[in-house]
C-alpha cells in the first residue's frame, strides 16, 4: 500500500480538517487538530471519549483512525446524557 492510501482526511466538529495517517490514535489525532475530547478511565470503559466516526461510535482512548474507502472522515462528539 502507498503512502498515500495510508492516510485520511479527517473533517473535525469545530471545522478543521486534518490529513492523519491510519493507524494514528485518536486522542492524539485530535490533539494536534486542537479538539479536546473528554477522557475519564483511558481503558474504554467509562465512555466519555466516545465520538462517532461516519455514524460509527467508537470510544477514542482505545481507537485509532481506521482507513476509509473514501479516505475521508467525519468526526462528531457522541452525546451521553451523564457525561
């Protein structure tokens, strides 16, 4: 696989958007685009990190970014009424 299929481009909740190479974890990817996303345990059990991917929740302390056919993602925060 080229290096050119091993990244994405991630469109983030505040309107940046960012070329981030699969594999990337997610905390880490949303760092460097300026996006704080809520932590609580760094296990993946508690859930305040979950964000959806293209719909998909998936909790970012314990995720990477995934490679997409259309090499391109959207990231939104995932409501939690308790968070």
């Amino acid at each position: 696989m080229s290096t050119t299929t091993r990244k994405v481009h991630v469109l983030w909740p505040n309107g940046h958007q960012t070329i981030e190479s699969i594999g990337t974890d997610w905390l880490q990817a949303a760092a460097d685009a300026g996006i704080a996303i809520p932590t609580g345990c760094l296990g993946g059990s508690c859930g305040a990190c979950e964000i959806e991917v293209n719909g998909k929740v998936v909790r970012a302390c314990i995720s990477t970014v995934p490679p997409s056919k259309s090499r391109q993602l959207t990231v939104e925060f995932a409501t939690d009424p308790y968070w």
